[in-house]
C-alpha cells in the first residue's frame, strides 16, 4: 500500500468513526426502547473514545504527553461528572445524603482496582502473541513520576475529609487549584520526539502529520471536542436505559450508583486501554490514562460536589459524612495507596496486578460486619466491616510494597529531573 493510499485509508476510518459517534448520539433527541438505546449509546461510546485515543495519540507530538492524556481523561469522564452532578444537586433538594459518596468511591475503586489490572492482562495477552513469552511488568517513563506523585496527594485530601467529616466548599477550592496545578506542570513537560511517528497506526499517524500544521492541530481538537460532546450526549440516555434494566433485574439503587452507573461511566477509558495496549507498545499510555482519569475524580470531581450542592441548596452547606460514607472513603483511598505504592518503583508488575485484581473482587464477597474478637467476655460484640479489613490489608501491602523496593525507589530524583525538562 503507497502512503496516499495509506492517507485515504485512515481518513475513511477518521471520517466513519466521527459519523458513527455523532449519529449514534441522536439518541440524545429522540426516545428511544430501552435495549435499542443502550446498544445506539456503546456506539456511540466507542467510535468517540476511538477519536479521542487517536487524536490524543497525535497531540502527544505538539503537547506533552502527559498533557494529553489528561486532557483525553478529563473528556472521559464527562459522563461520570454528570451523574454525580444530578446525585449532588438532587441532595440539595431533598436533603437525602444516602448517594453522594456512593458514586464517587466506587468510581475510583473501579477504575484502580480493576482497570489496572485489566491493562495489564490484555497487554500480557498480546505481548505473549507477538513476543512469545509472558509480560513481567509494565513500565512508566520517568516523566511519569508527576501523575504518581499527584494521584497520590489527591487521593490523600480524602483523609482530611475523614477528619473533617465534611465536604465543603473549601475543599472544593482546594482540590480544584490542586487540579490546575497538575494541568500546568503537564504543560510545561517536553513533547514526544519525531521519530516516534512511525510507531503510530495508520489514523493516528495521519492526525500526527497534520498537527504540524495549525490547521491539522485544529483539527485534532476538533476530535478531541466531538468525542467530548458525544459523551455528553449519550450520558444521560445511557444511563437511564440501563438504569430501567437493572432495575427489572432487581440491583438495588444504592448498588447501581455505586458500581453499575461508574462502571458504564467509566466505559470510554476502558475502550481507550483495551485499545492502546494491544499495541503493547502503547501500554504505558494506557496506564496512563487511567492514573489521570482517577486524578480528575480525587480532584476536579470531588470538587464539583459541594458546588452543586450548595448551588441546589441555595446556600453554602458542607456536606456531612456518616460512619458509611467514611468507610467507602477510606477503602478508595487505601486502594489508591496501594496502586501510587506500585507505581512508585515506575513498574507495575504481574504481582502487582493479581494483588489488586484479588482485593478488589474480595469486597464484593461479604459486606457485613465481621468479628475480629469473641462475642463472649470483656470484648463482646467486637467487630468491624469487610471493607474496613480490606481497606486496612491495602495499607499494609502497601508498606510491604514500598519497603520490599526501597531500594529501587528514586522518586525525589526522578522528579528533579522531570522539572528540569520542564518548558
């Protein structure tokens, strides 16, 4: 195949991925049955989350890459920003607190405990194909060390609100500047070298030679923001669709805002790393995104939440937090800390993966409480939650983790020397 034809060919894929996302999200307009919107709505979903990959992938020339991975995460979860925009400003009016917490910690339970594991094994799967041997572990650039480093103190900010026990809108002015601060220090990091376009399949091939032109680079943002408004669109739609058919299956509504709405919010970033580590090249990108999709939520997320709230209720109100909401909290943070603890050594190993992958299939086993001493005798009744066990065997595998590698652990360096490429 000659590179005009090449050129042709990657068009036509560019162009029936646009069309297929923008006429898919017509299921914004119109009403459709249930299982018909759903189906129009995956469409939808994985053409844009297409768009954006490949045109992140392009931008990662003119921008850094970390800069535009973020960007792509940040579209990502438009969706998952409008579901917990409804829960906060519903709580506004009603009073009723029950779900505020529930989307946001399952959200970044999800996309730590299971969508790093699921980097790793699809990467495994074809690096055992092209290779003929198993993947060791996934290795970060160390450039990298900057979203480690800041997934690591947002998530940290949930151990203020423990203390606290409130959301209020001074944390919201934290995290938010917290979150501007991250997006500046990706933009000031070193773009990728030239040489690294021949890697690029074909689509995002074409994008990266087009974005040396401003015309090209325009059209790049084009994608990036027809793949953020098709998120937008289907949110919605989707969701209600699937929310009748959970509903008609019996999941209860505390169980669907935590688990079945993140998951499906949470969709786009899941195509977008099946899609990049196939290439397995492209498997540190992959990882990538999910650590700033999870960044985006400690932040810019949690953020919007007492906004909305406080916007619905018609004046400022913190948030109060009950023994519930403080539990849920601490397992996604201690999930967290265990995932910045792997990271940490720049490698996230199978060891690592399986950990994680086994932990987080383990709070879905038993939720009561569990007795940690006899029910007879001076400590009768003594017990705590499953998800407090667990929370707290994350903590102690993530010290284990970190003095295991201690030796291997460069991080203050490496990011002295991330912030000496810095623009």
């Amino acid at each position: 195949m000659t590179p005009d034809q090449r050129r042709r060919v990657a068009a036509l894929m560019i162009g029936l991925a646009a069309l297929s996302a923008a006429t898919s999200a017509a299921v914004h307009l119109a009403t459709f049955p249930a299982g018909l919107a759903a189906a129009l709505c995956f469409t939808a979903v994985i053409a844009a989350a297409l768009l954006i990959s490949w045109g992140a992938e392009a931008a990662q020339f003119f921008m850094s890459q970390g800069l535009a991975v973020a960007l792509i995460a940040l579209l990502q979860v438009v969706p998952e920003f409008m579901v917990e925009a409804v829960i906060a400003w519903q709580a506004g009016k009603t009073g009723n607190l029950d779900l505020v917490f529930a989307n946001a910690s399952g959200s970044n339970r999800l996309l730590t405990g299971f969508g790093w594991p699921l980097i790793f094994f699809v990467t495994d799967f074809y690096h055992r194909r092209k290779h003929g041997r198993p993947l060791e572990a996934i290795a970060l650039r160390g450039e990298h060390v900057v979203e480690v480093l800041a997934l690591l103190l947002a998530s940290s900010w949930y151990l203020v609100l423990i203390w606290k026990g409130t959301l209020s809108l001074l944390d919201a002015a934290v995290l938010g500047g917290g979150f501007a601060l991250y997006l500046w220090i990706l933009n000031r990091l070193p773009c990728e070298d030239e040489e690294e376009k021949d890697d690029l399949i074909a689509p995002p091939r074409l994008l990266a030679e087009a974005g040396e032109r401003r015309a090209g680079r325009l059209a790049i943002y084009g994608l990036f923001l027809l793949g953020g408004a098709v998120m937008w669109a289907v949110a919605e739609p989707f969701l209600g669709a699937m929310k009748d058919v959970a509903v008609a299956v019996g999941v209860s509504e505390f169980a669907f805002v935590q688990w079945v709405a993140p998951f499906l919010t949470e969709f786009p970033e899941k195509v977008t790393a099946v899609y990049w580590s196939r290439t397995v090249r492209l498997a540190p990108m992959a990882l990538l995104n999910m650590v700033s999709s999870t960044v985006n939520q400690f932040t810019a997320l949690v953020a919007m939440i007492p906004i909305a709230y406080a916007v619905s209720a018609g004046h400022a109100r913190a948030i109060p937090m009950d023994p519930l909401h403080k539990t849920e909290v601490f397992l996604s943070f201690a999930t967290t800390l265990y995932g910045v603890a792997c990271l940490l050594k720049m490698r996230f190993t199978r060891v690592n993966a399986y950990v994680m992958l086994a932990l987080f299939l383990l709070q879905f086993f038993y939720k009561g409480p569990i007795d940690v001493l006899p029910r007879t005798g001076a400590f009768s009744g003594t017990a705590v939650s499953s998800h407090t066990l667990v929370a707290w065997a994350y903590v102690f595998l993530s010290v284990a983790e970190v003095a295991r590698h201690g030796k291997q652990l460069r991080v203050f360096q490496t990011l002295r020397e991330t912030l000496a490429t810095m623009r």
